[in-house]
C-alpha cells in the first residue's frame, strides 16, 4: 500500500509545441501559481531558457525538467525545445513523462513541429491534454483549430483512449485556462487538477533493485557529469554502488552515486534518497551516456531505449588557416577542437561526429542549420576559432539506389506571393501536398522538398515575400534522389589586398554588388568582402585611396554616400556558403573566405577540375 500511495503522489509530463507557440511562458505561469518562489524575489521571464543563446533568441534549445508541488502532489513537469532541429532532445525526454501537454496557438494551429513531436508521443502511448494558447490574440480561431488538432491525432493513428483527449482553452502569459471560454478567467487551477486527474502514475514498482534510464546528459562545474532520467524501479541513496549497462548489455563502468539530485523550480535539489517514478539527477559516473541503464548492481537487462531519428546534413570543421588566425582567440589548434567536439558528440546525440586519417578535418552531423549554427555559436564564445565547409545533405546507398532527406515545409504567406514561392520551391524539386486560404488572406501551403534544396533558400523566401512570410520545416522521410538541382548563384566579391578596407575604394565598388564589410573593416587576399551582380566571381581591391595631388579645383569632389552592407547571421552565413569556401569563425568575427586564398592557386584547381 505504502509503494503505491508514494507513486501516486508523482506525475510526470512533458509540454510539447511548435516553436514560439508559449510553452515556456505557460511554466513560468504555472511557478507563480503554485508557490515556488517568495512574494518579494525577482523572477526572470522565461526562466527555464537559461542559457545565453536561449535569452537571445528566445528559444528553448536544450529539454530541461523542472516540477512543481500541487495539492500533496508531485507534478514532473519536462519543457521541451519547439525547433525541428532540437527534435533528438524532445524525443530522449518523451520516455520520462507518462503523459503529454499539447500547446497549440490559437491562430497558427498545429504546425510541423507539432506534428513531428506528437507523433512520437502518441506511438509511445502518453496520454494528452491538449491546450489551444493564446486565445486573446485578435485573430485567434480556436474551433477551428481544435479540428485541426483532432484530424491531425486521426492522421497519426491516436488510439480511441488517446483521440478523447480533454481540452483546455488559455493565456500562458497571463496566466488562466478555462475548459469553457465563457467561464471566468482566473488562474491555471484547472490544468494542474486535470494533469492529476488524467495523467497516471509512473508505472514502476518500489520493491525491486534500482533501475534508472539516462535521458539527458550535461556537465556541472562542480559535479562533473551529470545524468538525468526517470527512477524506472526501487530506490537508491547516496554512496550506494551502481552500475552503467549499454544497450547490448555490456558493462560501462561501476561507480557510486556522489550526488543524488532532483528538479525544484529552475534549481537542483540534494536529497540522500530517491524512489521510483522520481526524475533525478545522479553525478559520480565518468563513461554511462545517453540511452545507458544505470543499475544495481545485480541486474544485468537494459532498459529498452526509442532510436534517435539520425542526423540528416553535415558540415566539417577545420582550423582556422587565415591570416588573422590565433588574433582574437585562445583555442585554435586542432587537437583542443576535437576534444571539444567529441565532447558535444557524447552529450548531444543528434550530433555525430567523424575525423579524417591525419585528425585534423572533422565531419559534424546534425538536423539542420540552427542545430549547426547554435554549436559553433556557443563554440566562438568559448573563445575557439575554427573554418566551417558548405553544408551538405547525409545521401544513404541502398541496393546501389541514392536515397536523400526529404522535408515537409509547410509556407504562411500573403496571397499574392503564392506563384513566385512556388515558382522557387519547383525549381528545387518540392512537390506540393496541400494549399489552403483562411479568411485573413492568408495562404497555408505544404510542400515536400529535398532538404538540399532548401539550404540558404531562407533568405530568399524573405524577399520574396517581403519579410511577411514564415516558413518552418521539419524532417519527413528519406526518399530516391531526385536529380540536380540547376541553381542560380550570384558570384563573389574578393578582395586582392591585405589592409584596412577605404571608404573611397568602397564607394566606387558599390556598383558592381552588395558590400558585406564597411569602411575601416580588415580584410585580407581572397577574403570574401561582398556579393557580385553576375554569376562570376570578381577581384577587387578595397583599399584602393584616392590619388591626392595639390591642385585644387572646386566642385570635382563627389560626396562619398555608401550603402549600408549586409550583415548576416551565423546561419545565413553557413546556408551562403558555397563548395570552394569556407566560413572563419573567431569570437569577434564571422568572415566568409576562398578555400584557396591565392588567386593563382584558385586558377589551377578549376583548371584542373574542368580537365
């Protein structure tokens, strides 16, 4: 009786949504409701985004879990990333949560993130509340898109239990939910009654050995690494004797248990015991990873693990081989780059990680180009350097059959930009499924497109639509290659100098492209300093003064006006990139460079290559 009254004071669940669709403002709302913090403490927004790149961008990046106390009960509550480029973290965590909280926006609806994560979640069995957010947006449509979502549970085969899901109507920022819109509009009582109410308990038994699946792993300063999971049998205190098992089954390492932790508001709490259902946070194992069993020490079976989707696009990352290299950062050689890099491969599963013989060359697998983008990002400002290739889509072999990545895209836009985005998208081999016109002029249309095609396409949606349209892609399947993509690329502005960049050689350039750098910027030979108007690379020298005589004369000087020069994202810059160049990456700096800085040399190897 004991071990079932203690299971079921425990619920776990995992709040899964679209990207920018309000889970982590729901939780914040959900902390000042239920009492976690005193009535006179500053609290931040959106206080599980706590990494730096996660404030900036307002996104979450990394799963985390967190809980709060309700009615004697303990509610696990897991916050998951909203990108498709973060999936592998959602789809590691799923397993810790016996039930999900589907967010949708009242006037976006499901999108493909959605689709992506609750078809996870449901062929897992979780049983779901669905709440439609943001219902006080003046073009919220809720009925609506409570039709979406159920043809959505039909379309990825819910069962009859999962398809009578309940649902809640809310404001996460404000902090309410109703069953009823009519209802008054109070506080969010009524969700945390329905997760106790719908959300069983951990399925787990108290009375055999301890057994714990590790879902996530991170490293503390103080405790070295640590690895979080749901208890999924018995009980463990500090200083007892584990062990670490595989998936085949062989064993990792033995250790103790220094450290037993668990989730409390934004914090990590040391307790000397925990039971089963609990999620915990263990430190003391130096080689257990993702997806391992951590175990007593008489047990020898794994705990089944959900395969992670594999990566579908990879870049490699090399030193950094410009004459600025070693001016800005403190790592540079390659050695500290691969350690650095293994690291993340060991802690971020989506990740893979390969090396060439003389290890100096390594090739990063990931989901796309945020995921890419957010490790060399958080690289840079750890003060490392390094030279980054053109990405390019993972081509699987099957039975001498080419077999490439392919995308679900799905466009929001105003009408009358549909014919040139769709123009776009059949040039790069998309095949459209599905087109529709709501009743605020706005086009929802679907495509399926090869994920090659649509590297740096972003961008270009953007002027094509004039920044009003909103493009979000999630991986679909692999399918047979569908052929060369003919695309048309503008040329490069290369700079044939070393020097600081003259305002007077710029102004006189401007002409012949879009400028990336300003005056007084440092450049060097074959660096890249601007986009040219035709499809052929062009040599230019930036430096270039203007000739200074005595003679003075009036009205032959011009104004120098400049315009201003395109500054891009560390993604747009890796999506820009093509096959004979490479992106610098300092802390300071982003600068895209040739591969062969010489000209010459850049002569002969596409002589050579025609040849």
């Amino acid at each position: 009786n004991f071990q079932i009254k203690m299971n079921s004071q425990i619920r776990n669940i995992a709040i899964i949504a679209h990207v920018d669709h309000g889970k982590t403002t729901l939780i914040d709302s959900i902390f000042k409701q239920s009492g976690i913090f005193r009535t006179n403490e500053k609290v931040e927004e959106r206080l599980l985004d706590s990494g730096d790149l996660e404030k900036e961008r307002g996104i979450t990046i990394l799963a985390k879990p967190t809980s709060v106390v309700w009615n004697n009960t303990k509610i696990n509550i897991i916050d998951t990333p909203g990108h498709a480029d973060f999936g592998g973290e959602v789809e590691r965590v799923l397993c810790m949560a016996d039930g999900v909280i589907l967010l949708t926006d009242a006037s976006e609806g499901p999108m493909p993130q959605t689709k992506f994560v609750l078809g996870k979640a449901l062929s897992q069995g979780l049983k779901p509340i669905v709440i439609i957010n943001k219902i006080d947006k003046r073009d919220s449509r809720a009925n609506e898109v409570l039709d979406e979502v159920f043809d959505l549970f039909l379309s990825l085969d819910a069962t009859d239990e999962q398809l009578d899901f309940p649902i809640l109507y809310a404001s996460g920022k404000d902090g309410w939910c109703v069953k009823d819109i009519k209802e008054e509009k109070k506080n969010l009582s009524q969700l945390l009654d329905l997760i106790i109410e719908t959300v069983p308990p951990p399925n787990s038994n108290i009375n055999e050995p301890f057994t714990m699946l590790t879902s996530l792993l991170d490293s503390d300063p103080f405790l070295g690494r640590c690895l979080t999971g749901k208890v999924e049998s018995g009980s463990a205190k500090v200083n007892d004797s584990v062990k670490a098992i595989n998936l085949e089954g062989d064993v990792l390492e033995n250790g103790r248990l220094t450290k037993l932790l668990t989730f409390e508001g934004n914090k990590r709490v040391p307790v000397t015991e925990v039971r089963a259902g609990d999620i915990i946070c263990i430190a003391g194992l130096t080689k257990c990873s993702v997806a391992d069993t951590i175990s007593h020490l008489s047990i020898n079976k794994p705990i089944k693990s959900t395969p992670i989707d594999p990566p579908t696009m990879s870049i490699t990352i090399t030193v950094n081989s410009s004459p600025f290299a070693g001016q800005e950062g403190k790592k540079v050689t390659s050695n500290i780059i691969r350690e650095r890099l293994i690291a993340e491969s060991e802690t971020n599963v989506a990740i893979t990680f390969k090396e060439n013989e003389k290890k100096d060359s390594f090739e990063i697998g990931g989901r796309g180009e945020l995921q890419l983008g957010v490790l060399i990002e958080t690289m840079r400002r750890e003060g490392f350097e390094l030279s980054v290739s053109r990405p390019r889509v993972l081509i699987r072999e099957e039975n001498s059959t080419k077999y490439e990545p392919i995308e679900e895209v799905t466009i929001d836009l105003d009408e009358e930009f549909s014919s040139s985005v769709i123009n776009s998208m059949n040039k790069r081999k998309a095949e459209m499924i599905e087109m529709k016109t709501s009743n605020s002029a706005k086009t929802r249309i679907i495509f399926k497109a090869p994920s090659r095609g649509l590297i740096g396409y972003q961008s270009k949606f953007l002027t094509e639509t004039k920044g009003t349209g909103v493009l979000n892609r999630v991986f679909h399947s692999y399918e047979i290659f569908k052929g060369e993509i003919l695309e048309k690329k503008n040329g490069s502005l290369i700079s044939t100098e070393t020097g600081s960049a003259v305002a007077y050689a710029i102004f006189n350039l401007q002409d012949r492209g879009v400028m990336y750098i300003e005056p007084q910027t440092k450049v060097y030979s074959g660096m890249i300093v601007g986009e040219h108007n035709k499809d052929n690379d062009l040599e230019i020298n930036v430096l270039k003064g203007k000739q200074l005589t005595n003679v003075r004369a009036s009205g032959t000087d011009k104004a120098i006006i400049l315009v201003p020069p395109l500054k891009m994202s560390l993604e747009e810059m890796i999506s820009n990139i093509k096959d004979d160049e490479l992106l610098e990456v300092t802390p300071q700096n982003l600068r895209l460079r040739k591969k062969y800085l010489d000209s010459n040399e850049r002569k002969r190897m596409k002589s050579s290559k025609i040849n």
